[in-house]
C-alpha cells in the first residue's frame, strides 16, 4: 500500500532542519531549527462501528541539505526518512522547505514543496501555524471512506519547549461528508493525524 505520497507533506510541517554549514544567508528562523529531529505519527480513521481507530503508526527522521536563495524566496532541500514497519518498506522523501519573500526583503508565508506540490503556511500567532487542502480520493479510501462528495484537511502546528527540547506538534483535523449505503448524506469530523517532531 503506497501511502508516502499522501503524508510526506504532513511531514513537512514540523519545519524541521539540518541547516548545511556555511549558509551565510539563512534566516535566524532557520538557522535556529538546525539539528536531527525525530518524529511519531499516527493516523486514524473510522472503525467498524464508526468509532475512530488508528490506522497506521511511524516514525520518521528529518534533515536538510543545501541551501538556496531565489527571486522571491529562501529554503533548504530536505531528506525526510520513513520508517512505517508493519511490512511497508521505509522510505526517503525529498523536498524543499522555507519562506516566501516580501518586496522589503522580508520573510514571508511559509512553504513546502515535494512531489512536484507547494504548499502554502499562514501563520495565526507566535508559534502556530495553519494549513488546509482537500483530501486525496486514494487517501480517504485508505481511511475507509466511499461515495465521498467533500473532505477537507485543516492542519495545525503549535511550537512548544518540553523538557528543555523544543518540539513541534501538530494535528490534522478532517472532516468528511459522503452518502451512505441508502445514499443518505452523512458527515463526519474527526482527527485524522496526530503527531510531534523532537529536537535530538
């Protein structure tokens, strides 16, 4: 079951990186967030009875490489290791992450890029940030659902200091509306992901 590409950008919202050594121009933001972090995630969905139940676990680890300053934005290449267990082999996710730029030269929205996707993060206050996209038709079957006529995503990421380490948590919150087997419309609001990413 190939679900890399439906969570690697779930991934990315931890703002994790492994800042490359002399990259003079990077942003305080990120030169901050440099070092290993490791995460664990859980995604869950629907049961038999329609409780919610976890449907899969891992773990991953994330880094970055080079650094890079365009036009209009700065960022970092980035490595994301998956490890899934269960029988899934692991798995290495390559991307980008940063900031957009004003026109002062400031920094601006977040964002992140892989399999050829951006994603756009806005910011709602120090340390919190939101996102939202509608829900793959392949990754909600993976979460159970048929017949599905709208699903939306909204991801949110809050910054914390735990135990003197700095930590990322993040959850997704789904909600689902789909005709039934009567085909009678139902909806459902659920957290769909949850998760951290730990500085080393």
């Amino acid at each position: 079951m190939n679900i890399y590409k439906h969570y690697s950008f779930v991934l990315a919202l931890s703002l994790v990186f492994t800042v490359a050594a002399g990259a003079a121009d990077v942003p305080d933001q990120l030169k901050n967030l440099s070092g290993e972090w490791k995460g664990e995630w859980v995604m869950s969905g629907p049961g038999a009875e329609g409780k919610i139940v976890k449907k899969f676990a891992w773990t991953d680890v994330m880094t970055v490489g080079a650094v890079k300053k365009e036009k209009d934005r700065v960022f970092v290449s980035t490595v994301d290791r998956m490890n899934f267990g269960e029988g899934i082999p692991p798995r290495e996710v390559i991307g980008i992450e940063g900031y957009y730029l004003n026109a002062d030269g400031s920094l601006g929205d977040y964002f992140f890029e892989n399999y050829g996707q951006v994603h756009r993060m806005r910011p709602l206050a120090k340390g919190v940030w939101a996102y939202t996209l509608p829900a793959g038709e392949k990754e909600l079957a993976m979460l159970g659902f048929t017949n599905v006529i709208s699903a939306t995503h909204v991801m949110v990421k809050v910054e914390t200091k735990e135990e003197g380490k700095e930590c990322h948590r993040i959850s997704r919150i789904t909600t689902v509306n789909w005709k039934d087997a009567q085909g009678k419309a139902q909806w459902i609001q659920f957290v769909s992901l949850k998760g951290m990413h730990r500085k080393v």
